[in-house]
C-alpha cells in the first residue's frame, strides 16, 4: 500500500475578477494571464491529487481550506495484484506465506506544488442603498453622500433623500455644512435613516467687540471740543 502525499500553496495570489471571466472547460478563461482556471472549490482530495499529477503546472480556483495543508490518498491495491498474492501463497506453501504477510512499510511521496496564479475569493456584490437625510427640524436637501476611499458620491433629493451604489462593508459618508459628518457602514439592510447634529466645529467663541457710531451733531460737538484741548 502507498500514500500519495499533496500540498498546495499559492504565493502570489491572481486578483482578476471570476464572474468576469469566459466560461471554459471545468472552469473559466483568464484573459489576462491567458490561461484555463479550473474551478477547485467543488474537488476532492482524490480528484485535485489526479489533475495535478497530470498536469503540474494548471492555474487552479480553491477555497481557503483547502490550501497550505498535506492532502493524502491512500492508493487501493489493483485485484490483479490481489490475486497473484493468492496464487503464490497457495503454491509456496505456510513459509513463503509468512514471508508475504510481513506488509511492507508504507511509503509516502511528497510533492509540492507552487502555484503561480490563482483567483480571489468572489467580490461582494454591489447593491443600490437608498435612504434619508434629516436635522432636528426635518429631511435635508444638498447633503454630500460619499462611498468612504472612492469618488462614488451623490446629493440628497429637496425631500431629503439620496441613492447610491454600494457594496456590504463598505462606509457611507454623509455631510452638510454646519453639521455633524456620520459614516454609516453597509450591512445586509438597503436603506438608512441617518440623523445630522448642529457641529460645534462651526460655532465661534470669543471676546465681542461692539463699535459705536456717533450722530451728526455729536460729531459737530466732539470736533469743537478739540480745538479748546
């Protein structure tokens, strides 16, 4: 009996998008690398140990799990073997029957294979979020609405309200002057109330400095009286 032993490690990652890539044979076609990618993901050990032993050098899909560990498949004995085995001990007799029941240590055969293009995880799909902006006194139109590290942004409606496109994680920044700026992350929900506060930022504090203007005659008065001084 012999073990037949795998690894798969994949050191530079191939970050094309799947979904965007041609339909082929037990997989998709990548144009940029120009190669056939077989799809992995749905293999067993058995099935990925048999690909690439024919073929070393295949760019593969798989999941997470499935890399960076030791697959091992144990060869079955062929009935041809088994029944020369039978016919021997039959003739030999008891002495070379003991001979061939001392099993043979098991070998195992290690192969790594380093795998130079391989295709991320499936990106999050990107959705419309809708929602509303408002202040204490009621929904606010013109408020700025960005997707937080793009230039994907939009303006609220005169109702106060806004659509964008957005993934699931992503960071929706909304702001207006004189307010409060919030980021609301994305999660499984579609739309979003989102409240603005007054922002101290916007409020100055200080020492008041009130300047007072004289009338016409006090002005006539004040002159005179500067020439007796």
């Amino acid at each position: 009996m012999k073990n037949t032993m795998l690894q798969i490690s994949i050191p530079q990652p191939c970050h094309e998008d799947w979904q965007a890539m041609t339909p082929a044979t037990k997989g998709r076609f990548c144009d940029k690398c120009m190669k056939n990618v077989v799809d992995f993901t749905t293999k067993n050990d058995r099935e990925i140990l048999e690909a690439y032993t024919k073929d070393a050098k295949l760019c593969g899909r798989f999941r997470n799990d499935q890399l960076d560990r030791n697959i091992v498949v144990v060869e079955k004995k062929s009935t041809v073997w088994l029944a020369t085995t039978s016919a021997i001990m039959t003739l030999v007799g008891v002495e070379s029957s003991e001979v061939l029941a001392q099993e043979k240590p098991k070998t195992e055969q290690h192969e790594n294979f380093m795998l130079s293009k391989m295709i991320a995880p499936v990106k999050p799909q990107t959705k419309v979020i809708k929602g509303v902006v408002s202040d204490n006194v009621g929904p606010i139109p013109g408020a700025n609405v960005v997707i937080k590290g793009t230039k994907t942004s939009t303006q609220t409606d005169m109702d106060g309200k806004f659509s964008i496109e957005a993934k699931e994680n992503d960071v929706i920044v909304v702001s207006f002057l004189g307010l409060t700026t919030i980021e609301q992350k994305v999660d499984e929900n579609n739309f979003y109330k989102i409240e603005l506060k007054q922002s101290e930022n916007h409020v100055t504090l200080g020492v008041v400095i009130v300047c007072k203007k004289r009338t016409f005659f006090g002005r006539i008065f004040h002159s005179i009286g500067n020439w007796f001084r």
